[in-house]
C-alpha cells in the first residue's frame, strides 16, 4: 500500500521541521563517514525534501517501482547527501546503511547512481534530467496514471540550453502533472552566480509555465507552493526556491566559497552543536 493515497489538506509544520532538522542531522552524520560532501546544498534542500517525502509526494518505499508513485527526479546529482537522508527518512533505505556515503562499493555514491532504492533516474550530468521529466510526464499522462512528476535543478542548470528547451517542450506538451523545483541558492561551483540568469520566476512565466517563488528554508511557503501546484489547468508548474546554502549551521552558511567543504573532526563537532542550537 502506499504511504500516502494523497497529499492531506493541509500541512503539519511542525512535523516537517522536525523532519527537516532530522534530515540536516543525518547528512551530518554522513560527511562524519566520509569526512567531505556537498553539505551547503544539501543542508539548503533539506526543506523542500521535508515538504515533499513528509507531506506532498504519494510513495510506497516497500515498492520503490510502484507504478502509480510520484517520481522526484533529482537533477544535481551531487545533492545526493540529502536524496540518501530524505530515502532514509522515508523508509527506502536502514540508516546504518548512511554512514558509506561516498565510500567505494556503497550503494550511496557521492552523486546519484542507479543503485539506490527510491533513485528515479542518474544525476549529475547537470542539464540532463528536466527533459527526462517532460518524456516522463507526458508518458504518464499518456497511460492516464495518476502519478505526477516533481523535478529537482539548479541555477547552474539555467546556463545550460538543454533546460531551456526542456522548458519549451514542457509548456508545449501542457505537462500540469510535472513540478520543476528550482534551486536558486547563488552559487555555483567556483562561488557566486554570475550568468544573467535572473528574473527566474520571470523568464518562466514568458515560457508558459506555471511559477511560484518561495524562500525554500520555509516550509509554510514551500507547503501552499506545492499545494497550489496541484491545479490541473494544462500549464506545466514551477517553483523557484531561493534557499541559504548551509541553512542550519551559521558558520557554513558565512562561507562565501561552500560549493564542496572538507571536515576535520573538531569542526564536525561544532557544526553538529550549531545544527542543534538553531533547530
Ligand atoms: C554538464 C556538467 N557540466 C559540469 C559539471 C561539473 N559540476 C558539478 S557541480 C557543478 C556546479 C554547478 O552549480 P549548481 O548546479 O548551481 O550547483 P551548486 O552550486 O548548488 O552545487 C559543476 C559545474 C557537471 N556535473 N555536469
């Protein structure tokens, strides 16, 4: 059976901020394993993945291919530190398992592979996965199945063509059962964003879809964005979230440069106290 038939009508912050503390807390004890990861984003997805394992996605994580699931497409493979806390979370994988993240042989590699429980599709070649979602749910739609698709990407990924013709193709197939979420957090890998990609939420409405713009560190916004993308009016939905990177932990989030961060075991500690002091 799945775990949720639908999404309930309204949501319970609470639960999903202890959720979301949790999340942080896992992909914590994560990079103790590896002692290095891609903390900043995920520490600053962890609320839409909140909002979106806990409350808004229909899954069954004792059948990760159910047929009716809702599909989450995580577009920056390298946000797989929080995919591998929220599939914990959720049931897909044990917890004891996290501790191999990024380990040679693990089921967790460091960006998305085919070898996780509750992992749709290969990350990580960024630009790739919007136009898989647009194949994705116009074939749902095609076979009348319920399931909707919910897509994860970056504002790196707005510098590359691909997701703009992802972007066109989607408005022109009317996908309303598709749900680009994207994560404007202002860096890229070698520091700020410096491509004009701005205004997102402007560009695409001009492209025919849907958009909201949330801050993505809060769930009562992140919550009614999901809810209002539910609407089936044959426009293909966006959620622009501007999140912090290192939401949670204040000295990663004063990090100008927090695109990959290495962790001595004195600094672990610190963190793990700053997570705990702002939950
Ligand atoms: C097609 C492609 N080009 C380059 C890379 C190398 N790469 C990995 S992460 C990254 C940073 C991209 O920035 P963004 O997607 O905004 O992610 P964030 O800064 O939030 O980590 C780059 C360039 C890649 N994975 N795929």
């Amino acid at each position: 059976m799945p775990a949720t038939l639908s999404p309930p009508a309204s949501a319970d912050l609470d639960a999903l901020r202890e959720h979301a503390h949790e999340l942080r807390r896992l992909m914590m004890t994560m990079t103790r394993g590896k002692g290095e990861g891609y903390i900043a984003q995920g520490l600053g997805i962890a609320d839409c993945l909140a909002a979106l394992y806990f409350h808004e996605l229909r899954y069954d994580a004792a059948d990760p291919t159910w047929p009716d699931r809702d599909r989450f497409l995580l577009s920056t493979g390298h946000y797989s530190i929080a995919m591998y806390a929220a599939l914990a979370r959720a049931g897909y994988l044990d917890e004891a398992e996290l501790p191999t993240y990024g380990l040679n042989g693990s089921r967790l590699p460091m960006s998305t592979f085919d070898v996780t429980p509750g992992i749709e599709v290969v990350g990580g070649s960024l630009g790739q996965c919007l136009g898989q979602a647009v194949g994705m749910a116009l074939g749902l739609r095609i076979d009348r199945s319920p399931a909707r698709v919910f897509c994860e990407f970056s504002d790196g990924e707005l510098d590359e063509g691909s997701t703009w013709e992802a972007l066109m193709g989607g408005a022109t197939f009317g996908v309303d059962n598709l749900v680009a979420l994207v994560d404007c957090n202002g860096i890229q890998a070698d520091g700020p964003v410096t491509v004009a990609i701005e205004p997102v939420a402007d560009k695409l409405r001009a492209f025919g879809w849907d958009t909201r713009e949330v801050n993505g560190n809060d769930l009562a916004e992140l919550t009614d964005a999901l809810a209002a993308s539910r609407e089936q009016d044959g426009r293909p939905k966006a959620i622009v979230l501007r999140t912090t990177p290192g939401f949670g932990i204040p000295s990663i989030m004063a990090r100008p440069r927090a695109h990959f961060i290495r962790v001595t075991d004195d600094e672990w500690a610190g963190f793990m106290d700053e997570l705990e002091a702002n939950r």
